[in-house]
C-alpha cells in the first residue's frame, strides 16, 4: 500500500466533536495541523481547539462533504457514522479509518459475526429478534447480558437477563428491536490492546491496559496490566491480527476478557482512540492521541514503549452533582496526580466530565494514588463508583 504523508499544515477534519476528538486535536495542534470538526452538538467538547466547527447530525451528507472539502484527512472519534456519510466523504479527501472496518465494527451483532467468521475467540452470542428469541438464548447458554446492535455506550442499551422469563422486558427496555444476547463468561479479569497502522503499512501495538468497569462503565484502567508475560503477547498477536484483518487505518482498541480458566476472549472492538489507553498521554512514549494524528497523515508512528506505570480514573457528572463539590485541590496533592477536564457543558449522572490520571513507581502505586486523588476530590460519590483499591498481581 502506497502513500504519501500528510505535513503539519494540513487541516484534519474530525467527525465527531466529543473528548476524544478534543483530545486528538490537542495533539494534532501541538504537532502544527490545523482542525476542522463536525458534531451534533454547538458546544461540542472539540470546539474551542477547531477553526471550524459544523453544526450537524452525523447523517447529514452535504454537511459532512462541506466539512471533507476543507480537509487534507477525515477521521472520527465515535463510529455511530452512516456508511453513505462515509462514502461521500471519501469522495473528497482520505477517510483514516475507511468505510469498511467502520461498517464492521458498528454494529454489534455483525462486528461478533464478521469475528466468528475468522475465527477470533469469542463468548457464545445469538442474534435475537423477539423476546422469545431472547428466551431460547438464555435456554440454550444460561445467563446473559442482551445488547443493542448500536450505540449503547458506558452500559447504556445493555440488560442483564439470568432467566428466560426476563426476556419481555429486556426486549421492551430494548425498543424491541434485533439485539445480541452474550452468554455471561466467568472472568478474571479485563484487558484492552490497542493497535496503531498506518497506511503505507507500518504497525504499532501498545502494551496491554488492565480495566475495570461499574455498571458497564469503565472505572479505571492501569498499565502495565499486571498479567503474565506470555498473556500479553497473546493478547498483542491478537490484536494486531485483528487489525489487519479488518483493514484498520488509525488506531483499533481491542477490548478483552480472560477467563478462570486462562482463555482470551474478545469482547468488543472500537476503531478510535479509547477509554483505557487515556493513561498513554501520561506513561507511554507517544500518546495514543498523537499516534492516531501520526497515523492518519501517514507519519512514522511513534515509540509505544511504556516510560512509567500509569493510571486513570474517570470522573462522571456525579461528581458535579453531589452535594459537596469537587475538591480539585485536595486532589491534585496527591503525588503524580493531573486533573483533564473535557469543557462539557451540562453534568449530568453517568456522563463524562473527564478523569484523573497518576504515574508512580509501579501499577499498583499509580493505582492507589489515581484512586486516592478521586477520593479526595469527591468522597460522596465513591460509594456508587467502585473505587476499591485492588492488589494487582505481581508478574
């Protein structure tokens, strides 16, 4: 594959105006490109570092090739984009990733097929249409979580069902619509890879991130993983397959579990910067904000060597909402602590707001003092956020 780089200059296009469009043209300003953005949102988390911010709804075409037509590159931050948007737009400049992993990889239940096909491990899943199809899901697997086959981020579209006599409502809660019925797999623990490539070929694969999630949330996540040697090489060889297979331009995160029984399962792919790799900005030698900018415009990518354990926790408009506010100087005493706010106007429970991130000696010390500085900064809300601290494994 042949291609030629993108200098700084250019102006990056951003389909999607949330944090992680923020957060990659923080870097892609840093590196000298200038930004343009399309959201549904006026006052999008993007806006403030865009020249040019256009206000639409991700399936409105001719706002998306106005947006293409001022662009040396596209990308986006949220995959919810319809496959015709796509196509349109890589009409008038390059689409990093393309129209095919995207299509792929946003629907659930076709993005867990297109996985069976090529043999990738996977928990055991149905397609259900009815309530009934639901039912003879959890007959024939036991419990498990049914799942809208799109959208439905941070828990959202999600019912757990540990019968089959739960399958009406989950199916009611669902907007009676196709969904994918998951058997629940007896977990360990959880992982993430995430997988930068770059058209002219070059690939880089980011140490595992150990994750940790609360009502389907992600809580914190921490790396280096704390996991054998030989579970994060499988687990890198698996998500660079996956990454080539699929086609991926940009960044692929691979999001895993591994099971009691030692076996590595693939729980969901995300084409776009991701929720556990926010502690790259702080541990790895290029951030995975950077590495998607690098990527896109066809630069060498960047070192994904980790220079100091580090560690995250988000932080949701609870936070906001409690009776006492956040105490952000509190928070910031902590050793190796920073606060990174989103700009988002409007908390509200369950949203994120931003997190917190710390570096420390090892995992476990950049663990403790992420969760120490989230205790501090709002001690009313640890209890419906499961900020226990663990102990990691020692490796």
């Amino acid at each position: 594959m042949s291609a030629s780089p993108i200098l700084p200059g250019a102006t990056i296009g951003f389909l999607g105006g949330g944090q992680l469009g923020r957060m990659t043209a923080l870097a892609a300003r840093s590196m000298g490109y200038d930004v343009h953005v399309l959201d549904p949102e006026a006052t999008c988390a993007t806006r403030p570092v865009a020249s040019r911010t256009i206000t639409a709804a991700f399936s409105d075409v001719q706002a998306a090739i106005d947006l293409a037509t001022q662009c040396d590159v596209i990308t986006l931050e949220i995959e919810q984009i319809h496959p015709d948007v796509l196509a349109a737009v890589a009409e008038h400049a390059p689409v990093r990733p393309g129209r095919e992993p995207v299509y792929i990889i946003q629907d659930r239940l076709r993005q867990k097929e297109w996985l069976a096909q090529h043999a990738f491990p996977l928990g055991a899943f149905m397609m259900a249409d009815s309530a009934e199809a639901i039912a003879h899901a959890v007959n024939t697997f036991g419990p498990g979580i049914a799942k809208s086959t799109h959208g439905g981020y941070d828990g959202r579209g999600q019912v757990r069902l540990s019968t089959p006599e739960q399958a009406d409502g989950a199916w009611h809660a669902l907007g009676g619509r196709t969904c994918v019925v998951e058997q629940l797999v007896d977990i360990d623990y959880e992982i993430s890879v995430l997988v930068a490539r770059r058209p002219s070929g070059g690939v880089a694969v980011y140490p595992p991130s150990r994750n940790h999630h609360t009502g389907g949330i992600l809580t914190w996540a921490v790396a280096p993983a704390a996991i054998s040697e030989a579970m994060a090489a499988r687990a890198q060889a698996l998500a660079m397959t996956i990454a080539e297979r699929i086609g991926m331009v940009g960044l692929l995160a691979v999001e895993c579990f591994v099971t009691r029984a030692g076996e590595l399962l693939v729980n969901e792919l995300a084409p776009r910067p991701h929720n556990t790799y926010h502690h790259s900005e702080r541990g790895f030698a290029t951030s995975q904000f950077e590495q998607l900018v690098r990527a896109i415009c066809d630069l060498p990518l960047g070192s994904t060597e980790l220079y100091a354990p580090s560690a995250i926790v988000n932080l949701l408009g609870d936070v906001w909402l409690h009776d006492t506010p956040p105490n952000i100087p509190h928070a910031l005493e902590v050793p190796g602590s920073r606060i990174h706010l989103y700009g988002k106007a409007g908390a509200r429970a369950g949203r994120k707001m931003g997190h917190l991130s710390a570096v420390g000696d090892s995992a476990q010390q950049a663990l403790s003092r992420v969760l120490e500085s989230y205790r501090r900064l709002s001690p009313g809300t640890t209890d419906a956020f499961d900020v226990h601290e663990p102990s990691l494994p020692q490796h």
